[in-house]
C-alpha cells in the first residue's frame, strides 16, 4: 500500500522533517522488499546489520560477519543497557588480478544498539562460526521479573 | 567499481514466491590464469552449498535453515533464506580443475581458463 505524502514545493519543512520523510519512505521499501530486495535498488542500511531477539531473560544479538575471527571484533557494553559493536574487514589482494566484480563490503564499521533493559557485562558470552558473531546478553539482576510479596495485615 | 556488465548475472528470482530470499555478495577477479570467485555466505555449511558450472555458466544456490522461526524479534534487519544465483562467465572454464573451498562463511572458488585461453606471450623469431 502506498500511503500519499503531501508535498508543498513552497515548504518542504524542516530538514528534520523532510529526512523524517525520507526514512519513512526508505523503511516501508525494505519492509516490501526486503533487506537483500533493497539493495537491488541501492539503499543500504547500518552495517554490519543485525537480528535482536530475547529469549529467558537473556538478549541475543546476531550479525553476518563472512570472513571475520573474533579477533576482528570488538565489543563494549556502556551505559548499562548499550552495545557497541566494532569490526573491520581488510579487502583482499590478488596479485595481478583484474577485478571484474565488486560486490562486497569491507571497512571499519561501528553498530550502535540499545537494549531494552540492562545487561550484566561480566556475564555476556560471544561466539564467532562461520561468518556468523552470536552474542549472549543476560539481563542485569535489577532488571530482571520480581515477585512480589503482597502483604496482608 | 568494475563495471558489473563483464560478468553478466540473474538471479532466478520468483517474484511470487513469498519465502524470504537471501543474496549472496559476489566478487570475481581474473589473475590471468584463472577465475577467482569469492562469495559471503555466512552461516552456509559447505555441504548446503550447491556449485556447479555448465554451458560457460557458473550456478551457485543453496538452501538456509530458518534459524528465527519462533522468537520474539526486537529487530529483524536481515532475512535468512535460500539463494539462487547464476553468472554467465565469457572465459573458457577448464571445468575438470575447478575447485573450491569455504572458510569463516566465505566461499572462494578457482577457476582454472582452458589453457587455450590463457594470455600466452609469443616470441618473435628474427
């Protein structure tokens, strides 16, 4: 479904607005298409991207990192309840190679992800096999369901 | 940037087929004396892995497991899915020679040119 955006040539809004606008517009072309579709088309998102889901108190982070060992990565937990993510991927050399396609990405990235509730550092375990980094972010003690006593008098 | 024209590809996409679809990046380099084809394929066992050359075609597909089926995503910006893709290679291919390995999630093919297409440099007699 295509939703109308009125445009106003005379006042196209604010900056924020309009790059409002365009995020919008580039999220509901990668929800149709798909991340993969998208990039058919050009756009790209943050990399390295990134699947989030929670399961037993705990978060779990994963992201595609083809080519890469752990020692390529960097993880740091900040502000209780954020994770950055630092990875760099070196390009390859081919000596006297004619490179007839260049489809992969390689750089320094950053990701910058907040978690819903607070993790406990000194208990997140991560992995890297086969080009796929699983990280494993239990929640912070405080964080974490409390019973309650109700107390009668 | 090369100019992805010298190595034409498709992607034997269904449009109508619902199943999320997973595109593998590609790199091809010439050395001269072969092909090299590097691809991502993070979290592809090598025996998912479906390569096969014919015609002067190079087809690499293969089938994901599913691995999110279930969770409660906070954030989903990637799909996992199965691949499909060809690419139509001008050299001539000593199909006997190719082989490939995968390592970290990346696959890296050799293809070896019938050595009648290799560059051969002449000398010239006085």
């Amino acid at each position: 479904m295509i939703s109308l955006t009125r445009w106003n040539p005379f006042d196209p809004g604010s900056l924020v607005d309009q790059f409002n606008d365009l995020q919008r517009d580039v999220n509901r072309m990668l929800r149709r298409w798909g991340r993969d579709g998208a990039r058919l088309f050009g756009v790209e998102g943050a990399l390295p991207s990134l699947n989030v889901w929670e399961a037993d108190s705990t978060f779990h982070v994963e992201a595609e990192l083809p080519g890469l060992e752990m020692k390529d990565v960097e993880l740091f937990i900040t502000g209780g309840n954020q994770l950055r993510i630092k990875t760099e991927r070196k390009p390859i050399q081919v000596e006297k190679g004619k490179w007839l396609r260049n489809e992969r990405i390689f750089g320094s990235f950053v990701r910058l992800i907040d978690l819903p509730a607070a993790v406990d550092a000194e208990k997140v375990k991560a992995k890297l096999d086969n080009g796929v980094l699983h990280i494993e972010l239990p929640k912070h003690e405080s964080a974490r369901p409390r019973k309650i006593d109700i107390k009668t008098e | 940037m090369a100019d992805i024209t010298q190595v034409p590809d498709r992607q034997n996409l269904d449009v109508n087929e619902q199943a999320p679809r997973f595109i593998p990046r590609v790199d091809i380099c010439d050395t001269g004396s072969e092909l090299l084809m590097f691809a991502d394929l993070p979290g592809v066992r090598p025996e998912d892995i479906d390569l096969r050359y014919e015609n002067g075609e190079l087809t690499l597909k293969g089938k994901v497991q599913p691995r999110h089926q279930g969770k409660a995503m906070y954030r989903q910006e990637y799909q996992i899915g199965d691949f499909e893709r060809t690419f139509e290679l001008h050299e001539s291919i000593d199909s006997r020679r190719i082989n490939a390995e995968c390592k970290d999630g990346v696959l890296k093919v050799h293809l070896p040119k019938a050595s009648a297409f290799q560059p051969v440099q002449i000398k010239v007699q006085g």
